[in-house]
C-alpha cells in the first residue's frame, strides 16, 4: 500500500471511505480530548493524521480547535479549502506544502516525514481511518513514529473497524480492541469509549462482503515512564 495506491484513489475519486457527515463517535466523545489541554491564551491544536477531505475536521474547528491535519493526496486537500469556499495559497514547509487559512492548517506530504519540532504545541490527536488505512506493518510502524513525533503524548480519540478480516481485504483493515491494546502496550493507557454496530451506516463494506461491522472508539491517555 504505498503513495501511488492512495493517489490513484484520488485521482479516480475511489473515496468510499469519506463521509458525508461528521463521524458520530467524535460528536458523543470529542470532550474527551479536552482534559489536560494547557492553557496556553490560544486555541489548543487537535492533529489529524491522514486526514483525507474530512468533514470531521470543520466541525473540530468550529468547537474552537486549531486544526493541523496531514495528508498525501494535495487533490484531497484542495478540494477541502474549495468545498468551504477558503482561499489559501500554498507554502513550502520543510518536506510538506502548506495550506492555511481561519484554524485550518494542512500539510500536504507523508505523515512518516512529521517531526517533533514540526508538531510542537499538538494538544490532541483525532485518528479516524488512519491507523484501519494501514497494513499490519505499516501500522507498527506508524504508532512509532507517531509516539517520536509526540514526544508529549497527547490525548487521541483513535477509531477503528472490526469485522471478519478474512471477508475482503483493507484498507480500511479490521484492527480489534485486543490489537489495539497490543499496538500501543507500555506506550499508552488504552480505555475503549464505545462500540457500535455499523454494517448498516457502512453499506459500501456490506457490500464487499463484511457480515458484521463494529466501529470501536478509543481514549489514549499517558505517557511512557
Ligand atoms: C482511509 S482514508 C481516511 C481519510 C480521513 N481520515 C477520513 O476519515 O475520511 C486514508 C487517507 O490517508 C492518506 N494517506 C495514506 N498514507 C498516508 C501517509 N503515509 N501520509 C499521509 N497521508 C496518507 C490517503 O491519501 C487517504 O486520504
């Protein structure tokens, strides 16, 4: 699953995985991410690693987040500012591009490529289809490299989907709370918020042969000793 797999869904627009409406699990639990946020004077900034085109994002900032998300696809991004009517030039910034504009910040490039100094001040983490986007290996990869670039380890309200991996293939892949608690063991303290049936809300992975679909949220809190 490299660069060119996720571009060439863009391209095509093969963007089942967008929604057309604000993730319901952020609505009921968004408040989680808040507590032990300093208070800095300014907005806290929520990250939103490969963030897509998501609605998810307005509606964080619209509840007074400074939204950073990252994302490969610039047509994704582009089409984000356009679809909200805000004009932002492009910038370079160290491996990215740069779009900015009224608490919205995007970045343009690999996620792989975030640094710590880049992601100074990320109060909170928002992973919705990101970590369910990667294959096994990948995915080891990426809670590492997110727990270097976070040195602070901020807050996330991770989501992911569980249903019979034999079934089709991901992405988005069947990642269970036991996996969960195994990916981020030692490093985070894992509380599942909620599950819920969602085969019906997901009709497109109904209809690649999934016979069951849970959507699980989860809490990550702490740091490493
Ligand atoms: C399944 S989509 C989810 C998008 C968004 N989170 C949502 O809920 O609609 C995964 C996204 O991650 C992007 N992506 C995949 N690998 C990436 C990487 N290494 N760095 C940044 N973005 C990546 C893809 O282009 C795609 O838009």
């Amino acid at each position: 699953m490299d660069a060119e797999f996720w571009h060439e869904r863009w391209r095509e627009n093969r963007i089942a995985f967008h929604q057309d409406r604000v993730n319901p699990l952020l609505e009921r639990h968004h408040h989680r991410l808040l507590p032990g946020t300093p208070d800095r004077g300014e907005k806290p900034v929520v990250l939103v690693p490969l963030c897509g085109k998501s609605q998810d994002m307005w509606w964080l900032r619209e509840r007074g987040w400074h939204v950073l998300g990252v994302e490969l696809s610039e047509i994704a991004v582009r089409d984000f500012l356009a679809e909200r009517g805000c004009a932002a030039a492009p910038e370079t910034d160290g491996p990215f591009t740069r779009y900015a504009a009224d608490d919205i910040e995007l970045l343009v490039g690999d996620v792989f490529d975030l640094t710590p100094e880049r992601l100074t001040g990320v109060d909170a983490v928002y992973d919705r289809a990101a970590l369910v986007a990667l294959p096994p290996d990948l995915r080891r990869r990426y809670v590492e490299h997110m727990a270097t670039a976070l040195p602070e380890r901020p807050r996330t309200l991770l989501i992911t989907f569980e249903y019979p991996q034999h079934e089709f293939d991901g992405p988005p892949f069947s990642i269970s709370p036991d996996a969960v608690d195994a990916l981020y063991a030692g490093a985070r303290t894992v509380e599942r918020v909620e599950s819920v049936d969602a085969l019906r809300a997901e009709a497109g992975l109904a209809a690649r042969g999934a016979s069951a679909l849970t959507e699980h949220a989860f809490l990550l809190t702490g740091t490493r000793s």
